[in-house]
C-alpha cells in the first residue's frame, strides 16, 4: 500500500476573515493553526504533504509554513489559478475567486497518486481526527470507496456569524447524502440555516462536513472528468462567482452509485477563524489544551 498523503487546500485569501488567516499566529510560540494540523498529522502518521495555494502567495506561504514543514515532511506544491482550466474554457472576464475545493483538489493529479487525505488549512480540526483518517487510508480499499471524518454541528459553529457546512445523512455509518447549508448560525446549544429568507431549526446533533476527507487517487480523475459539465452549466449563469465544491462532486457520486464514503464520527470540537473576532477563542482553546498535555509547550521541538 501506498503511503497515505496529506492534502491541505490552503489557496483561499480569508475574504471574510480579512487576510491571510492561514498565517496568523494562535499561540505565544507564533503558531498558525496550520501547525497544530501539521502536528497532529505527523503524530498520526503522514509522511508527506501537499499544499495547494496561489502564486501570489508562494513566497511568504514558504518562508512561514513550507520551510519548516520540510524538516518533517515530504512537501509538495501545487497551484489553484484561476486559468487552470480544461481546454476550451477561458475565465470569465471580471472573475477573481478562486473556482471552490473541488477544482483546488483536481489540480493535485500528477502530484499525488495514492490514497489521500484533505483539510482546510484554516480550521483545526483534533488529533483524534487525524488519527482516524489516517487508519482508514492505511488499509485496503477499493478505488471507489473513500470517507469523511463527520463531527457534531454544535461542535463546529462560530458566536461571531454564519458558516457553510454539509448537512449529513449517515446510515450504519455509511454517507448517504450531503447538503451544503451555506448559512449556518449558532442558536444556544442547537443551531439553524437561513434560506431565502426563512430560518429553519437545527438540533446541534447533526453530523457535518467539515472538509475533512480521505480519498483514493480515482477522486482526482472523477473532480477533474467532472468539471468541464459544471463549467457548462454555471459559467453563463453566475460565472464571476460560481465555485466547484468537492462535496457536492462527492455526494453526485454517492447518489449515482459510483462510489461509498465511510463516516467516521468524530467527538473533536473544531476551532476556526472564519472571521476576525473568532481569533481570541482559538487562542484561548490552544492554551486550554496545551494546559491539559495534548500538546506540547511549544510545537515541533
């Protein structure tokens, strides 16, 4: 078996958060979040990594993450541009977002080619989660059959504002279906999504997506193989704005009977900095299990 690569979409610019939010620091050694990711990964057992960014952002992604990560890793590099398109297609003029997971994922083929995992670089997501995916990955599978590490809404929503996330159907822990509910707003201990307009409630038990997937190498053929329809079909409709979102790939799979994803539930409590304000709560999460020994005092020494 190959060994399990580690995929890190870490490309987005932080339109919401205001910056480069993949390098703020969130403890007083001057880590990103990033780090503890990178740690936890290393601790489960990845070996190597790919980091998908932009070009503009390649020098001080480098000399911040990359460099030091080399110590420890295998580091790849790949680039989310916005002219990476199949042939034919041309980017809409006025367009500057970046076109969503699922096309930052299908720029990795060529560059990884066994069984692979994919995070946010911007969310921390626990060591046991790592730990999880990286034991599905390490053992035999069929090159259709991928999973999702699925947490707790409850555990995963901001006090600061909405946030987007995959609503999760699960039978016997197998995925069933996937809806991207892209305005999620915390409610007490429960939560709820706004659609046009309405409010409609959410218990905090549901399982979610929080990008956190482990995938064979036939993922990358399938985002790819896939992309031209979507482009078809947005481009004259919403072209400036429109992004290929991997879970929704993942899920069309699903329905059609192409492929199965495990659900591998995860008790974790995710800690991210959607926006600005979410900052000073990461940091203090951090401290708080620093405190309790999960990690050490300081990352990496």
């Amino acid at each position: 078996m190959q060994q399990p690569t580690l995929v890190v979409m870490a490309a987005g610019m932080g339109s919401r958060f205001g910056g480069l939010k993949q390098l703020m620091p969130v403890d007083e050694q001057g880590h990103p979040i990033i780090d503890f990711s990178m740690f936890d990964a290393r601790r489960a057992g990845f070996q190597r990594v790919v980091f998908i960014i932009k070009k503009a952002i390649e020098q001080q992604f480098r000399e911040t993450i990359g460099q030091r990560m080399e110590r420890f890793f295998d580091v790849s590099y790949v680039f989310q541009e916005l002219d990476r398109l199949p042939a034919g297609y041309q980017v809409p003029e006025g367009r500057s977002k970046p076109w969503g997971t699922g096309h930052a994922v299908a720029c990795c083929r060529g560059v990884v080619d066994g069984p692979f995992a994919v995070i946010n670089a911007d969310d921390f997501y626990g060591a046991g989660a790592f730990r999880t995916i990286y034991a599905f990955l390490a053992g035999d599978h069929a090159r259709n059959e991928h999973a999702m590490v699925g947490y707790r809404l409850r555990n995963t929503v901001t006090e600061n504002g909405a946030v987007a996330r995959g609503i999760c159907t699960v039978e016997n822990g197998m995925l069933r279906d996937v809806e991207e509910r892209v305005k999620i707003e915390k409610r007490g201990d429960a939560a709820a999504y706004i659609e046009d307009g309405r409010e409609y409630p959410l218990t905090g038990d549901e399982t979610v997506s929080m990008n956190f997937w482990g995938f064979s190498p036939a993922m990358l053929d399938e985002l790819w193989a896939r992309f031209p329809a979507f482009l078809d079909e947005r481009l004259g409709k919403d072209g400036r704005t429109c992004e290929y979102y991997l879970p929704v790939v993942a899920n069309t799979l699903l329905q059609a009977g192409l492929a199965t994803v495990r659900v591998l539930e995860c008790g974790e409590v995710w800690h991210g900095v959607t926006y600005r304000e979410d900052l000073q709560s990461v940091k203090e999460a951090v401290a708080a299990l620093k405190q309790a020994g999960v990690y050490p005092a300081s990352l990496w020494e």
